[in-house]
C-alpha cells in the first residue's frame, strides 16, 4: 500500500524518535548540518524568486523545495526532532532518557547553525562580489527583512515578543505536519506533495523557524544590518525556538501520539 495508516504512523513516529536519541555525534552532527545548509540555499532561491517576480507568495511556493529534499535525504531540523524525539521517551522505550532528548536538541542545533552560518558566510561572498561592493537587491531584501524581523518587533516590547513567539508555534505546527506527513507516503512523489503543502503555508504566511532564522540574521549582518546578535537572539531567536518547540511538540507531535498512538476505545453505541 502507498498510504500508512495513522495508526502505523504514529509507531514511525515513535520509531524515529528512538533512532534519533540513539544516533551517534558524527552522524547526528553531519545530518544537521546539512539540514541547516539545504535549508539555507531555499531561503535565498525563495528570497530571490519573490524579488525577482515581485510577488512574495511565489517565493512560497518554491521555497519547500529545500525541506523536500533534506528530509529525502534523511538529514535532520532542530524543528523536527522537537516532535519525535520526546515521543520516544514517552513511550518508555528501553535507554531512552531526558538527558539523550536534551542530547539530541543541542547537537541537531549546532549542525543546524554549523551549516546554515557556513552558506550565509558563501551567499554573502556572491551577493557582493566577495565584499567589493554593495549588495544588489536581493541582498537588499535580506537586510530589509532580517532588520524588521529583530528591531521591527523589539519597537513593540513585550507585545513584539510574544507576536515572535506566537508565530514561532504557528510556524513549527505546519513544519512537523511536513515531517510527518513524509511519513504518510511509501512513494517519493507522495511524500513531496504531503511536505510541499504545510511547508508552503509557513513560509507564506511569515511564520517564524528557529533554523531559517540561523541563516536569515547572520547574513543579514554580514550583507550590513544594523542591529546586534543581542537583538537577533532577544528579539527573535530565543522565543522562535520555544515556540518551535511548543508547536511542534505539543501541536503536532503530541496530538498524533495521544489519538493515534494511545486511542483510546470506541464509545458503545449502546451508551450513546
């Protein structure tokens, strides 16, 4: 069959999870840092659509491109195993502890940020002819949005902070529909259209992820923004992440594991 089941889903689910905590450093680090650099090359083919059409939406549409083709290629996001890893902990598997999830998170993030600074550095080389010239527009819209998107919502204090934190959940609600909707298909083209949609509607509606984010600032700064890692981090890093792992593991991962994992029984027709 080329659907799996919800209920089959939610053991991948859990199945992942476990293979995640377990994973070694080097393949854990490897794996993220490639994630983080895939991810990276989207941003700037999505940025560079929207300037070039001048329609931000097909700047969407395009951009789910680079999740496809990291998750294909087994590689992991820190948004990711926000979901799966805890599920295995969960479910009490063997070896499985607070401290290997905790593990888990911080080495996935470094990869993450290891890859995702490695192609801001290489974007920003080609953006101004290796830092000879000013960059052109698209190098112009990365400062735009990387400034408004640290000091825009700083403008608003608190009230900016939570916006940021909000749109952190929105965001990682929809990324782990993506993951685990790879999950749903046996076939490559099904696990693309089950990715592409959710992916699509974050990037879309300006949702905010931790790991975009890793790349967004840094070049931004790079290409000569003026604001501070304090701002990037205050600002906008520190409550995406919690909200990345608010939606992603309570949104998302939590409600497949409770209703699918854990279902409870069917009511009796005759109490009804």
């Amino acid at each position: 069959m080329a659907y799996v089941k919800p209920a089959e889903l939610a053991q991948q689910m859990i199945d992942a999870g476990e293979s995640k905590v377990f994973m070694s450093t080097r393949d854990t680090l490897i794996r993220g840092i490639m994630a983080g650099a895939i991810l990276a090359i989207a941003v700037a083919l999505a940025v560079t659509t929207a300037v070039q059409t001048g329609v931000p939406i097909i700047g969407a549409l395009v951009f789910p491109v680079g999740f496809c083709i990291l998750n294909l290629m087994g590689f992991d996001l820190l948004t990711g195993v926000f979901a799966l890893a805890p599920l295995a902990l969960l479910e009490k598997r063997p070896g499985v502890t607070k401290a290997g999830v905790f593990r888990n998170w911080c080495l996935v993030a470094l990869g993450n940020l290891i890859g995702a600074l490695a192609v801001a550095f290489l974007v920003a080389l080609t953006f101004t002819m290796t830092f000879t010239v000013e960059p052109g527009a698209v190098g112009q819209a990365f400062i735009k949005a990387s400034t408004a998107r640290s000091l825009g919502f700083a403008e608003h204090g608190l009230a900016g902070w939570v916006t940021v934190f909000v749109k952190g959940i929105l965001c990682n609600w929809m990324v782990c529909l993506g993951v685990v909707g790879a999950m749903v298909s046996r076939s490559v083209g099904g696990k693309v259209i089950a990715m592409w949609l959710p992916i699509f509607i974050f990037f879309g509606l300006v949702f905010e992820h931790a790991v975009v984010n890793m790349y967004l600032f840094p070049l931004g700064m790079m290409l000569g923004a003026e604001f501070t890692i304090a701002d990037w981090l205050i600002w906008n890093q520190i409550p995406v992440t919690l909200g990345n792992l608010v939606g992603g593991l309570l949104v998302t991962g939590m409600s497949i594991y409770i209703t699918h994992g854990k279902t409870l029984p069917a009511r009796n027709a005759e109490a009804v």
